[in-house]
C-alpha cells in the first residue's frame, strides 16, 4: 500500500512539473497572432457596427461648379425656374433612382450645394457628379475633384487637384437609369 501511495505521490509531483513547464503566456500569444492582422480585423462585429452606422449617420455636403457655356444654353420648360434648378431636379431623380437622396441648393448663379443627409455613399455622388458633361469641378472633404475631361489651365493653385480615374462605362440599358 505505501508503493502505491509513493507511486501516486510520484506521478502527482511529475504530473505537476509537467504542467508548470508548460505555462503559456497568453497575452504574447495574442499579440504575436495580431501582428499581421488590419486594424479592421481586430475590431469585434459591435465595434465594425458601430463605426459603419457613424459613418452612415455623418451628413455630407458636396460643392457643386457648374460650367457656364453648357448651363447657359440650356433653356428651361418652365420660365419662372432657372435652368440650374431644372438641372438639379433631373439629377435628383437620376439619383434617387439610383439610391441615394440628395437635397439641392442653388448658392450662385452657376454653383450648386448638394447634401446627403446619410453620407455612407458620397463618394458615388462625387463620381455621379464627375461623370456628368455640365459639371466643371466638385469639392468634397476640402479637396476639389475634376472631371477626367478637364483641362488642367482651368486648376487653381491653392487647392488640391485629383482626378477620378474611372472604369470604362457599362452600357446602360434605360436611359434614365443610373448606376452607381
């Protein structure tokens, strides 16, 4: 009986030892799993939530400049609406076929204010707006954008230039169709 109680105590001590050599740091672990990972990775799905609904949330204005010898020839069907006002509410529809809803605001003779009371998307809005033949420059986040048909004698040297590279245009199947 006291082999068995010394056999038992024995392999309870190796048992021990065993265990405690194998300690495992598991805070380095993680770090050392998280090296390679994006920040976007490491965020749980109720913090990735909460940063896309804050986004989504964010109302956006963009600036709108307008080119003068396009809008002037435009004649409006109804007279007491300028041709600028006409202009905005056939984008508005444009867009809101497309999905997003837009507010438009004349501030001078040939620029316009649009703003996205759910920002989430204004970066389509910005590239609807540079795809359009009437639009000379957009800003947006402080950064003027030119169409990919702008010249570049008509950029101001304050303000940063970029241009939209776009991919070749789908063929559209409705023309008052938008895809964004």
């Amino acid at each position: 009986m006291w082999r068995r109680c010394i056999v038992l105590l024995v392999m309870l001590l190796a048992s021990a030892a065993i265990l405690a050599a194998k300690t495992i740091d598991y805070d380095a672990l993680e770090r050392q799993w998280e090296g390679g990972d994006m920040d976007d990775e490491l965020l749980s799905d109720d913090e990735l939530e909460y940063r896309r609904k804050g986004t989504l949330d964010k109302s956006e204005m963009v600036f709108v400049a307008l080119k003068e010898d396009i809008v002037d020839r435009l004649v409006p069907e109804e007279p007491p609406n300028s041709a600028v006002s006409e202009l905005c509410a056939t984008w508005k529809h444009m867009l809101m076929h497309g999905g997003l809803t837009v507010n438009f605001y004349e501030l001078e003779q040939y620029k316009v204010l649009a703003g996205m009371q759910h920002g989430g998307r204004v970066k389509d809005l910005r590239d609807f707006f540079l795809e359009q033949p009437e639009v000379k420059d957009v800003t947006w986040d402080q950064t003027t954008y030119y169409p990919p048909s702008a010249s570049a004698s008509s950029s101001s040297s304050k303000k940063k230039k970029k241009t939209i590279k776009k991919k070749p245009a789908k063929k559209k199947s409705h023309p008052a169709k938008v895809e964004l």
